[in-house]
C-alpha cells in the first residue's frame, strides 16, 4: 500500500542541509558523547567542519565515508557499523526533519524507535489488547508471535527507496538518502542490508516495515496487531483464522519487501500458556520475566552500575510480576556497589 504526499508536510532539501539545522542537530548528537575523541575532535574546529559539510551538501560534492565495526552483547551478539562524527551529525540533520513527517504516516500499533512510544507502551497495549480479547481472561485468547529473520541486513535498498520516493517529492532530499543508504551494504550482498549503529537506519526500518503494517490492517484487515521492529505479534480468538494468515504473512514479505519470517521465532499459542515478548514471558493474569533478560540485569547490577542505570531496571520491572526480583537487585546492587 503507498504513502500519499502531504504537500503540507513535505520539506525541502534546503531544510536539511541549512546551518541552523546542523547546528540543532550537533547540539542532539552530542548527547552522551562529549567525552568521545572523535567528538572532541571535531568539535575542537566545530564551525569550519559545519560550514565544510553545508557547502559539500550545496554543491552535491558530499560522499558517505565508510564504517567501524565491532561486536555488542544486548543479550545478543549484534554486528555494530560505526560512521563518522561528520556523518553521523549528518544523519541527524536527516532525522531530526524527516522523522516528524513520516511518523505521521505510521499506524498507531508500531512502537519501535518513535516519540511516545517504546517497549513499555507496546507491552501495556498488548496486556490491553489481551484482555480485552480473552474478555478478562474468561475466554481462550491466541497469540501468533512472528520475528523476522536478519531484518536489518535484508532491507533491501532499491525498495525502500522506491518507498521513499513516493512519499518525497525533492530529488535532491532523494540524492542525500541514496548516498546515505547505499554507504552500507550487508556482507557480499550489494543493495541489500542497513547498519545497526545509523540513527538513520532506525527511521528507514520503520518506514520499510510501515507498508507491511499498512496491508496489515488495510488489506489483511487484522483488528489486534502490535509491532516493534521486527518483532510483532497478532492477537484472536480464532485459533484457525491466526493459523491461516501464516502463509498470507509469509507471501506479502517475500514479494513485497524480500522479507522472510524467522521459523524458528514463529509460535502459536494461548496467552495462559505462556507468550514470549518483548523480554516478557506473558500470562492470563501476569507477564513473568524472561530468564535471560533476569540475568541480563543482575550482569549489570553486578557491574556497579550507576543509580540512573539501576532505575531504568527497576521500571522495566514495573511491569509484571517481579517483587522477588527487584527485592534480589536490590541486595546484589548493596554488595556489589
């Protein structure tokens, strides 16, 4: 399903690449990240390298560089892409003014990466929905969890620039994205993949993954969907009719976005059995934390993680049943602080 144009929320190149906007976008980037070298580094001459960008991007003389790469643990192994300091302002400068255009375009149920929006909402909305679907847990409520398989590094440029394309008028906004998107590429695989790392990639992904949520509820007319990234599940009484949209699922990514379903991540169960999502084991009357992500947290508390780090665990915990738990953190952050 394509995005209409809204002239009215269409802007310009200009908007982009203007100084104001760089200098917004660096007051973002900067963020956390002051005591970086390479931040400090370009900061130090910080109006001659704005000014530097600002005329490569007038005169359309700007080329992506290339990228660091490492590993993380988040609980999983993830292959990180590094770009610049002078690329990654940049992606800021993008983001910060295309981002309130298309989230607009995006249905409500998507909460990856958005304002107001996040883990914590997309697990209370499926807590909401499931209710409200089992009538409070009187009547059997199915769930089908699907995950994408490599979703990242099987974005595919030539689609999603076929998406952006319909939404934005401006070539020259067209030129940046391309010279943006195609700065990366999965191993071996040219015109496919984007990096995880490009707070750019964060907005690509959930324009890519808004003409499946658009057919979801337009075309499959699905009434109960959550998604966040590429995590999403479906919520029915109808056993039989969560079974059948399977294939339909499996099609529409295929031809539509060169998208495969994970088949190893994909379930069919009832919420009182137990339903993995989003770091929650999910019941009837409860969600139950997943044991990796338990040990995940006491990892880090036992670390001696800063205060503000040990809040952010403690809300996470606030939403199912977790006193033994926060009572455990609680001692293991007195032993190890």
């Amino acid at each position: 399903m394509k995005i209409r144009r809204r002239e009215n929320l269409v802007h310009t190149y200009g908007d982009i690449i203007s100084l104001e906007n760089l200098c917004l976008a660096w007051e973002e980037f900067i963020i956390g990240k002051k005591r970086k070298a390479d931040v400090i580094k370009f900061g130090g001459n910080l109006m001659d390298n704005i000014v530097e960008l600002h005329s490569d991007l007038v005169n359309r003389a700007y080329c992506h560089g290339g990228y660091k790469s490492f590993y993380i643990t988040d609980p999983k192994r993830r292959h990180i892409h590094k770009a610049s300091v002078r690329d990654r302002l940049l992606h800021h400068a993008v983001y910060r003014v295309l981002y309130p255009f298309f989230d607009k375009t995006f249905i409500a149920d998507s909460y990856s990466c958005r304002d107001e929006k996040g883990v914590h909402k997309a697990l209370d909305r499926f807590k909401q929905i499931a209710r409200k679907v089992s009538k409070n847990n009187s009547r059997t409520c199915w769930v089908l969890k699907c995950d994408i398989k490599k979703f990242f590094a099987s974005i595919d440029h030539e689609i999603l620039l076929s998406i952006l394309r319909e939404c934005i008028a401006d070539k020259n906004i067209i030129w940046l994205l391309q010279n943006i998107i195609e700065s990366f590429y999965t191993e071996n695989k040219i015109g496919v993949g984007l990096p995880l790392g490009n707070l750019t990639s964060q907005l690509f992904s959930n324009v890519y993954m808004n003409r499946f949520d658009q057919w979801v509820k337009h075309a499959l007319k699905a009434k109960h969907y959550v998604r966040y990234a590429d995590d999403f599940v479906f919520i029915s009484e109808d056993k039989d009719y969560l079974k059948n949209i399977i294939p339909q699922i499996q099609e529409f990514l295929q031809t539509n976005l060169k998208l495969s379903l994970h088949p190893d991540k994909l379930f069919l169960k009832t919420v009182a059995s137990g339903m993995d999502f989003l770091g929650w084991v999910h019941f009837a009357n409860y969600p139950v934390l997943r044991t990796k992500t338990k040990q995940r947290i006491f990892n880090s508390v036992r670390k001696s993680i800063s205060e503000e780090s040990l809040q952010s665990y403690l809300g996470v915990l606030q939403h199912g049943n977790a006193v033994k738990i926060k009572a455990q953190i609680d001692i293991e952050h007195w032993l190890y602080q």
